[in-house]
C-alpha cells in the first residue's frame, strides 16, 4: 500500500478518472529461474473502464496468460502498480488477494471449471460460501444468476447433465453471483462449437449492455470481434489498442439462421 | 441499463446498479481507505464449521467406496478396541464374581516349579504329588479341616445318545464335599468305602445334568454314564453354585473316587494337585508353611527354591487369572492402537491422493476467493469426518460384536462409556494428525498450476 497519488499523476498526466475498473502502470512481470531471470511483461500500462468490454488478444508467448492471473489476481506484479476498482492490488499479500478475488473479479474459464458433484446451483453459490454469505441469502442471489443466464429451471442439475454450452453458463452465473467488478473470461467460447459460442457471446454482450465490464482473452478473432475494444499483446507489450466500431451482435446472430463459420 | 431481468427486484443485479450510480473518489489513498472499509465490511466469518461438515459430508458422499476404504482401518481399529474392552471387561466382571464365592480358607498345592510372577512353568510334565503327601498333610499338620489329592482327567462323557466334555473330571476324597463347598441336590457324594474299594461311581453338576440328561428328560441319579468309555453310575447330583462367565462355569464338573480315577481314567501314580481346607483364616500362613516345611522333607528339598510344588489361595489364583486377562487386553489394545495408526496412515494415503486428484477442484476454489485457510480446513474437516464417521461405525461394529461374543459364551454384555468416548477421541485425532499434512500441501497449492492440471 506504498501508492502515492503524486507519481500516480506524473506517471499519466492525468488526474485518477473514477471510472477505472482497471488501471496498469508500468507493470512488469519477470519469473526467476534460476540464476536466468525471465521478463515476460515489459511495463504494461493499461485502462479499462467500468462497463467496458475489452478483448485481449495475442499469440502465445505474447505474455497473455501471465497478464491475465495478474489481472485476475492469481499471481502478483514484480513491478509496477495495478488497481482494481479503486483498491491498489499489486502490493496484496496472497490473503488479501484470495478475498479480492472473491469480492471483485468474477472468473470464466475455457474448461468450465466447475465442481462436478455439486449441483449447478450449488456450484453457483460457492462464492458466496467463501464470502460467508447466509444460507437463504446465498440460495436466492444464485437462483437470480442462474435465472440471468437463462438456466433458471436447470439449478438442480450436475454439470454432467448439461451440455458444454449451459456448464459454461453455470459458470458465468457463478462469475457475476457476487457482482464482481469485473468478470475475466479466459478463451470462455473455446470448448464450445460455433453456434454455442454465440450463444455465450450473447450471454457476456447482455451483462455488459446492463453495466459489467468484462475483459476477454482470447486468440480468435473471431470471438474479439463482439468486442468493442481491442488490445493486442507481443512480446510483453500492448502493440494494438482499437476501438472497434462495430462489433457485432450475438443476439442478432442468433436470431438468423445457422451461419456458417469456422468450425470448432 | 436494467440489470434486474424481467421482475426487476434489488439483488444480484440491483447491487452491480448501485456500483454504477455510486461516484467514485479518486484512487490512491482514498482508494486505500475505500479498500479499508471494504475489507472492514467483508470482516468475513468465512464458511461456518458447519458448512464445512456439510460440504465434507458432501465430498464423502460423492467417492463413497474411496470413503469407505479410507475409514476402514479406523474402523476395524475403534471395532477392536470396543470389542476387546468389552470382552475383557465382562470377564472381569465374572472373575470378580467368582472371588466373591470362593472360599478364603481353601489352600492348593501344585506340583511343577514356579517362575517368578505366579507363572507357572513345566506344570504336568514334572508330577510330583503323590496321595501319600495329601494322606501325610491331613495327619500331622495341624489347623487343617480336610484334604483332598486332585486327579485331573479329561473326556467325553456319554450317557445314551448324549455326549459332553465337561469342564472338569476329577478324582476327588470324599472330603471335598465340604472343601469344594458344594451341596446335594440329590443324592449323596463320594463315599469312603467307594474310595477303598475304587467303585466306579460319579457325581455330577448341573451343567453336566443339563446337557447329558435334561434332552432325555430322565432323571440321572442311578444311571450309567461312560467316561471315556469306563461306565460309571451316577450316586449324586450337585447343587447348582451358579454360571459366572464363560471359562469358569462352576456347575461344570463330574467328581469320581480318586482311586478310581488313577487306576481307571489317569493311569497315573500322581496326584495333580491337593486341595486342603484351614480352620481359620488367621492360620492360612501357618499351615502353608507347615505344609511346605512338610512337602519338602517328605521329597527330600533342603533348598527352598528347589521346590518342586508350590501353595496357592483361591484368592491367588484367581488374581493370577485376572492379570492374565488385563495382560491380554492391554496386549490387544495394544494392536488396537497400532491397527488406528495403520487407519491414519491410511487415511493420509487416500488424503493425499484426494488432493492430487483434486488439484483443479482446489484450484477453482481459490480462484473464486478460498483462501489457503479456508482450503486447508476444508481437507482438515474432511478427513476429520472421515475418521469420525469411521469411529461412529468402528463403535457400533465393536458393540455388536461383543454383544454376539457374550450372547455365545452366555457372559454379560459390559459396554464401558470410557472406551466408547476414548475410541472416538482416538479415531477423531487421528483424521486430525493425519489430515495435516495433506491438507498443508492442498492449501499451499499455487492457484495457477493447480487451475491447469487436468
């Protein structure tokens, strides 16, 4: 909790907007290995405001992934300064970190991840276990959320009753049940055929057009391109950062017949 | 921008609103108090102990034969505890028994050296005791009421179609009558002249009436019964003196002339022991002196630790018993206990592998905000549970089984309140103790790596 608003301001030149959901400066991430020490982010500095929808794109190696478990607080910066929502993160202990975690970012995961003997609504509640959220109170904030991603009648279903598509909807819904700050989606569409992924497109453009900033990663373009922004990662650095002007509309998709697109 | 689909009520969605609505105060220090107040906020109780037995009771639910296999070392370990403390209880508590019926005043000679202890080493392959000795006690030594040799045999007895390999045959002096304290249902004891003349007659106890003659409905006195094939009548039946445990049944006997039972059934010159009975307890130490001063010059022992028999008290005897009993119980307890590591051990086996193949699971967890604590707890309580509930059924497996024992042996069923709480104190720490380790190595999980294992 070192941050100081003064090299705050100087580093930008601007004052602290309060839209921020997420503000990088100078972030800097090497791994040790060894007596080698390995650089994978060079300085990032990035901002993603709230109710944004941002795709970060990049090959591998690009440093993408070690962007993302820093963004999503599962790994920490070695330099530079990363806040999240108003709370300067970058210098947490993993503790500290875990409630953050739990209190402001909402995960999305390309192999579901959910827990496979709990029921779907159950797996939605697990969050709000750990925020020590009351029973009833739990129940009925994570029926909503299901009821949000459309799988209101499929609460009482094991993961393996469902079809890929409606587990990575069980997922979302568990991301967004504790009105995180923002959800953080890594390649959420990649197990899923084309016509399910749009169909989760369309899920993730909902809950942005009502206000949640989600923050996609992914290495298809066309995935980033129901994005409204862009920012491409290489080697360690942002070397794009778009404004799409028109990204295109999962619902609508939906609503045509089948379109041909890539395969899975 | 209507977070709150169709009924618009103020949840999930209506909060993710206020954080809209709500300006913001600049980041940095303000930030940090604002963090400060959230963190006040979230002072978070985190999952209750409750919770986590649900949702451990849950996880076992989910792999119930690995659950089954885990808690199976800690159930046989508690199962034996149980059952051993309960079995050696109730004989205990029959041996107790018998030292309340016994006669304080009866001595027995034995022939055979002693060890240290009350042990008793190379008894029947050294006979020592002759009728002579008995014959020699009862006349010069003084204070003593009644002597008897003892001539043990041992076989079936058989009487029509019935057959029964009591307890005890033995060849007996009329005189113990009086020192075995026994009474006459029927009948009469064994008389002096059937000792002279070596007759083949039996009286027996109600054990022996119960299984040879009760089946027939016939009434034994007068009968024939073959001993190992000799015939005897049957001149007297005893009085009951009543069951006291299993390997102790009192009523199980069949006394025969002892001279009939050397020349008959033993073959033997020996006596196997001498029962003798003192006037007065205060002359018991008396009179097993005199008895040894005696015993030893009539075999020719000018070393006492030479001798080649040696005095008891019923009351000595018996306690001989009962500390072989507790020797035995403290002997399986102590397997017991080892059996309970080898469950832990085993638990710690299955734990481990658990959070290997859990490895994703814990991943996720803490990626939805668990943290290393509320992981570690998880796995902590989970193999507390285990264990626990292998306790619960080591408990009722344990009770059952000695309830069946003592129902078999017909002894009384003793279920000791101390054993039942130690055993699952025990089997409750040993999921804890073994649960550590597993649990550390969950909660220490990086959650990046353990995301992306498979």
């Amino acid at each position: 909790m070192e941050y100081k608003e003064q090299e705050m301001s100087r580093a930008t030149g601007v004052a602290s907007a309060p839209t921020s959901a997420i503000r990088l400066r100078k972030l800097k991430k090497h791994y040790v290995m060894g007596r080698n020490i390995l650089p994978v982010l060079h300085g990032i500095d990035l901002d993603i405001k709230r109710g944004e929808m941002v795709a970060i794109m990049g090959p591998s190696g690009s440093g993408k992934s070690t962007l993302m478990n820093i963004l999503g607080c599962l790994d920490r910066p070695s330099q530079g300064h990363y806040i999240l929502d108003g709370v300067p993160v970058s210098e947490m202990s993993m503790r500290e970190l875990a409630d953050i975690r739990n209190q402001k970012i909402g995960f999305v995961f390309q192999g579901f991840h959910l827990l496979q003997w709990m029921t779907a609504i159950g797996n939605v509640e697990l969050p709000l276990l750990y925020a020590g959220v009351p029973t009833e109170q739990r129940r009925e904030r994570a029926s909503q959320a299901l009821k949000l991603v459309n799988l209101g009648s499929r609460a009482d279903h094991r993961p393996v009753e469902l079809s890929g598509g409606q587990q990575q909807r069980v997922a979302i819904a568990r991301a967004l049940v504790t009105t995180p700050a923002m959800i953080l989606a890594d390649e959420p569409t990649g197990n899923l055929d084309s016509r399910t992924s749009i169909e989760i497109m369309a899920i993730l453009q909902k809950l942005n057009s009502r206000g949640m900033t989600i923050v996609l990663v992914t290495h298809e373009p066309d995935i980033a391109a129901y994005c409204l922004r862009k920012v491409v990662l290489r080697d360690g650095r942002i070397v794009e950062d778009s404004i799409n002007p028109e990204p295109m509309i999962a619902q609508a998709q939906m609503a045509q017949p089948a379109v041909e697109k890539k395969g899975t | 921008m209507n977070f709150s689909d169709s009924n618009g009520t103020r949840n999930t969605a209506g909060a993710l609103m206020e954080r809209q609505a709500v300006p913001r105060t600049p980041v940095s220090s303000t930030g940090n108090r604002l963090y400060a107040q959230q963190k006040r906020r979230r002072a978070r109780p985190g999952q209750s102990f409750f919770q986590s037995v649900k949702s451990a009771l849950q996880a076992v639910r989910a792999n119930k034969l690995r659950s089954l296999l885990t808690s199976l070392g800690i159930i046989i370990g508690v199962g034996a505890v149980i059952m051993v403390v309960s079995i050696s209880e109730s004989q205990s508590a029959a041996i107790n028994q018998s030292l309340s019926n016994l006669n304080p005043n009866e001595l027995t000679i034995r022939s055979g050296t002693t060890n240290t202890g009350g042990v008793r080493g190379g008894q029947g392959s050294r006979q020592t005791l002759k009728q002579s000795d008995a014959d020699a006690i009862s006349q010069q030594v003084p204070h003593v009421t009644s002597v008897s040799p003892i001539a043990n045999a041992n076989g079936q007895v058989i009487f029509q179609n019935q057959n029964w390999s009591p307890q005890q045959i033995q060849g007996v002096y009329p005189s113990y009558l009086q020192l075995g304290g026994w009474q006459m249902q029927e009948g009469s004891f064994i008389a002096p002249s059937d000792l002279q003349s070596s007759t083949a007659v039996a009286v027996i106890g109600q054990t022996v009436v119960t299984n040879l003659f009760t089946p027939l409905g016939i009434d034994p006195l007068g009968q024939q019964i073959r001993i190992r094939n000799v015939p005897f009548t049957v001149v007297g039946v005893l009085a009951a003196k009543g069951s006291s445990g299993s390997f102790n049944d009192p009523d199980d006997v069949v006394y025969i002339p002892f001279s009939t039972a050397q020349q008959r059934l033993t073959g033997s010159l020996y006596a196997s022991s001498i029962a003798l009975l003192v006037d007065d307890q205060s002359n018991l130490i008396n009179v097993e002196d005199s008895t040894q001063q005696l015993l030893e010059q009539l075999h020719n022992i000018s070393n006492p630790a030479n001798d080649d028999f040696t005095i008891q008290n019923q009351a000595q005897i018996l306690q001989t018993r009962q500390s072989v009993v507790q020797a035995l119980g403290t002997l399986l307890i102590g397997v017991a206990a080892i059996s309970l590591l080898v469950g832990g051990i085993g638990i710690m086996n299955i734990m481990l592998v658990s959070v290997t193949e859990r490895t994703r699971e814990i991943g996720i967890r803490m990626a939805i905000g668990a943290r290393s604590g509320d992981v570690m707890s998880q796995f902590l309580i989970e193999a507390f549970v285990l264990s626990a509930m292998g306790g619960l059924v080591g408990i009722i497996l344990g009770s059952a089984g000695a309830f069946i024992i003592s129902q078999m042996n017909g002894s009384s069923f003793v279920l000791s309140p101390v054993a039942v709480l130690l055993a699952f104190g025990f089997s409750a720490a040993v999921g804890v103790i073994f649960g550590f380790y597993p649990a550390q190595r969950a909660a220490r999980l990086d959650p990046i790596v353990a995301l992306r294992t498979q």
